[in-house]
C-alpha cells in the first residue's frame, strides 16, 4: 500500500542506483579515492587480518620453515594480500591468472644469431614482424622471434582490471567461463609494436589482439574471488561478485550529498562579501544627497588599490564612509556533525569497528566489538584464504615440494589477560603447545628455538675456546717452572778441556798414585 505521498523507498539514491557491473566499478573506485575515511579504515581492516602465516600439513620442520621464508620473505605475501583485499573491497572481485616467467630472444634469419630482445633495437609489425639491425651482419635484417621458460624458483600471477574482463555465465549450475578483453590503450600499443609490451608480454595475448580476438583462461589457470550477491540478481550479475558497500548505497548517496552541499558552503560563505557605501544621515544632513556616487565609487576604488601596493599607506577620502560585510557564517552553516555521523553510519553498516576510525583500540578486558566484527569479516578472511591456498598449489606444483596448507593465523588482539594466562596454565599442565601459547604474546616459538640452540651452540664455542687458552697458558707456565739441566752434573755431556767422569786430565788423581 502506498501513501499520499508516494513509495517510501522511493529515494534520491534510487535513481543513483548503478545499472551495470562497470558502473559498480566506477562507484567503487570513487569511494575509495575521494572518500579518505572510508578507504583509510577499509585498509586497517584488511591489516587486522594480515598476520603471520601458519604452514599446516604432514610435512617435518624443515619444510614447514622452507614454505614459511618462501611465502614471507621471496613472495612478501602479507603485502601482496592487502592488495587482493583492497581490491576485493573496492570492486567485489579479484581476477589473478598464473604466470611462468619467460625469456624473448630474437634470431637472425641470415646468421642465425641469436640476441636478448631487450638489448636489440628493432621495431614490429603485424605483416613484417620483427625487423632491425643485426650486431653481427651489420645490416639490417628481419629476426625470428623465440621464448623459452625461466627457470625461476617463484610463483607469479598477473592481477588483472575487472573491466578487461569477461565473464561466460551458468545460471543453473554456476559454472564460468573466463575471458580477457584488453583496454584500447593496450590494443594501440600492442598493434603500434610498443617494447614495453612486446619485450615480456606472452605471445597468445599479443596475437589476440593482433587477430581482434578474445582470449579464454584455462579452468585451472584464473583464480577469481568475489563477494557473491543475492540469489536473485543472478541474471544480473552473470557471475561477477558485488562488493560490500552496495549494501549501505544509501548512506553513501548521504555523504556525498552532505559533502557536496558543504563544499558550496565554503565556496559561498566562508570568505565574507566586504564593501563600503557612504553613511545615510538625517533628513537635513543626509551626504547621499550632495555627494556624486561616481566620484565617491572612484576614490574608493583608488584608495582600494594603494592600499593593496602599499599596506603601511595612510589614505583621505573626503566623504564620509561606513564598512559592511555580507557572509561569512559557513562556520554555523557547515553540516559538519552531519558528515561525522554519515561517515559512522556507513562504516557501521560495513561492520568497521569504531577503534579502527578512531585510532583508539583498548586494551583492557574482553573485546567483545572486535570478536563480533572477526565474525562479520567471515567472508572476506575466506576469500583471501582463498589465495594463500591457491599460491601454496601453485608453489607446491612449481617448486616440486610437498603440499601444504597456508593461512594466515588467527589474530589475538581480542584475548585479555586471563585468556593469556589460562593459555601459560594450559601449557603447565602440557594441555597446549609452546606455539599455541606463547603467540597470544607476539612470540615466534620456532624462532625462539632456533635463537635457544644459536646462542648454546655460541656458549658452547666460548667455552670450548676458553679451555683451549687455559689449556694452552697451562702448557706455557710449565715449561716455565721446569728447572734448567746442570750441564756439570753426573751422565752431562762432557765439557770442551774440562774435566771427564774419570779425573782431570792425565790420570792424576788418587788412584793413579805410585
């Protein structure tokens, strides 16, 4: 039933509805560019979710530390998911296709020499092909073009625009089919031969557009993630994933409005409207009646001027003059706590905690805000699962390692200290682990460990040299207090013209008397 005065939900923002998925992506990236509140808290919810990741599987520790460096320090995966994040929250979607790296080498057709295409300068065609100067003919030739897989011990994808592409839609079963249709720019320049895109881009996409066709992704090969709608904008949406914002679309009609209508506000009222005008007297001495407005508006305007050349200037004027400002009341008139309150409408129908606006987290007791919103964010903290897991297969089937799954830990800023300390308690009584434990307080325990068995194998060190020093200073003192051998002494060598075992020289002792 409707009322007099029409359908209730019959709104300005109504009529602001976006009509097509690209008009949800404009939406998207207007919010998030020109509305700093909003994107500024959406980026410290990504982050609260970003922690440390927790290699899980049945694999010993050496691999499980192997996955840990590869994801934390060669792929800086933390980095990366706030980017997939960020995107996921601005368009609802997030398409990624893998990438093998490659290098492009260019061949001679005459010499058959062979040269890394970014150290050549030649141009391209799509009738010549590539053609330029050979470093070994010395003349111009026309090359063959060659790419061969890198070697390279690291996953990569290539995250891709949502608008280049294009989705093949199963309403019954859900199913998609994915395909890449590059912007206008990237046609041009791919078609005009440009180096930048003909140095590393893979070779089926540049014959795409060279033949004006579409591409179509593998089924293993694209990963999307996206906030699915509701059942009944299937047929709208045609598998593309509606981002979290279209559910407060009024307050954000709200905002943009009240932001608008202030912005007029300072235009037209913040600065006030100064002039001067003689004064009106009585009815016998009124100066309006024998002053000339032109010869009154001149000499203003020229005491307006030197006062502008010169401010310590000291002006006449011989009329009398009064002074009088219109405006300047945008103070009053500013919605301000209008824009606040619309800001905090639409971030808590986004279910953005107040601590992440307002810079102030406590510290102190059960968060019970923060866990509800863990619970809210269920959804995202899925997709970017999502992510980890697909990178790990990738990683898994590239590197030839085990399978493992990833995933970001579980944040503990919401446990107090009796959660902390129930945990240690646990731990006496060997009902948790070391690591389940001591991370409520920020610390790595393998980590802990490694530094324990680096600092023992240390003091083992120093202690092991220390008794070789002792020793050694032992060996020294010795030799030091052994007393010296009395050359004169019994079975001594004999001493040059001295006297032998026997007697002096020529027998003359008592023996040899008579």
């Amino acid at each position: 039933m409707t009322s007099s005065y029409g359908n209730i939900f019959d709104t300005y923002s109504k009529y602001q509805l976006p009509n097509t998925v690209d008009e949800v992506f404009d939406w998207g990236e207007l919010l998030w560019l020109r509305c700093g509140e909003y994107s500024h808290a959406i980026s410290k919810t990504i982050r609260y979710f970003l922690t440390d990741v927790s290699v899980q599987g049945d694999i010993d520790f050496h691999t499980r530390r192997k996955y840990y460096d590869y994801f934390m320090k060669d792929m800086d995966i933390i980095e990366r998911s706030f980017i997939i994040g960020r995107d996921l929250f601005m368009y609802g979607n997030v398409m990624l296709s893998h990438y093998d790296p490659f290098s492009r080498s260019l061949t001679c057709n005459k010499c058959k020499s062979t040269f890394p295409i970014k150290s050549m300068e030649y141009t391209f065609s799509q009738h010549s092909g590539f053609k330029g100067s050979c470093k070994v003919c010395r003349a111009e030739r026309s090359f063959r073009r060659e790419d061969k897989k890198q070697s390279v011990d690291k996953v990569d994808y290539i995250r891709w625009s949502p608008r280049d592409i294009h989705i093949e839609y199963n309403e019954i079963t859900e199913d998609c089919e994915y395909y890449l249709r590059p912007s206008e720019r990237t046609k041009q320049e791919i078609k005009a031969g440009s180096r930048v895109y003909m140095n590393n881009t893979p070779w089926e996409f540049i014959e795409a557009v060279l033949n004006d066709e579409i591409i179509r992704f593998d089924e293993d090969q694209m990963l999307h993630l996206a906030y699915n709608g509701v059942a009944s904008l299937k047929n709208k949406l045609q598998g593309w994933g509606l981002p979290p914002f279209m559910a407060c679309f009024d307050q954000i009609i709200h905002l943009n409005l009240l932001k608008r209508y202030n912005e007029a506000i300072l235009m037209d009222y913040l600065i006030p409207f100064r002039f001067l005008s003689p004064p009106k007297g009585g009815p016998e001495n009124d100066p309006l009646l024998d002053i000339d407005a032109g010869q009154f508006t001149s000499a203003v305007q020229e005491m307006i001027a030197q006062q502008k050349n010169d401010p310590t200037s000291i002006h006449t004027v011989p009329y009398p003059v009064t002074y009088q400002a219109l405006g300047g009341e945008a103070k009053q008139l500013a919605p301000t706590d209008m824009i606040v309150n619309a800001i905090n409408r639409l971030l808590d129908t986004m279910g953005v905690p107040m601590e992440f606006r307002e810079k102030t987290l406590q510290s102190g007791g059960p968060l019970i805000g923060l866990k509800m919103f863990e619970r809210e964010q269920a959804s995202f903290f899925s997709q970017i699962g999502n992510f980890l897991d697909w990178v790990a297969d990738k990683a898994s089937t590239k590197l030839i390692w085990e399978k493992v799954d990833v995933k970001f830990k579980k944040v503990s800023l919401m446990e107090d200290d009796l959660t902390r300390q129930t945990k240690l308690d646990m731990l006496g009584a060997n009902k948790v682990s070391n690591d389940t434990a001591l991370s409520s307080f920020g610390v790595d325990y393998e980590y802990e460990v490694d530094k324990i068995i680096e600092e023992q194998t240390m003091f083992d060190e120093k202690m092991v040299e220390r008794d070789r020093k002792a020793q050694k200073a032992g060996e020294i003192m010795a030799m030091m207090d052994e007393p010296l051998q009395d050359p004169n002494a019994q079975g001594g060598p004999p001493m040059e013209g001295g006297m032998g075992p026997g007697g002096p020289p020529g027998g003359g002792g008592a023996m040899g008397a008579g």
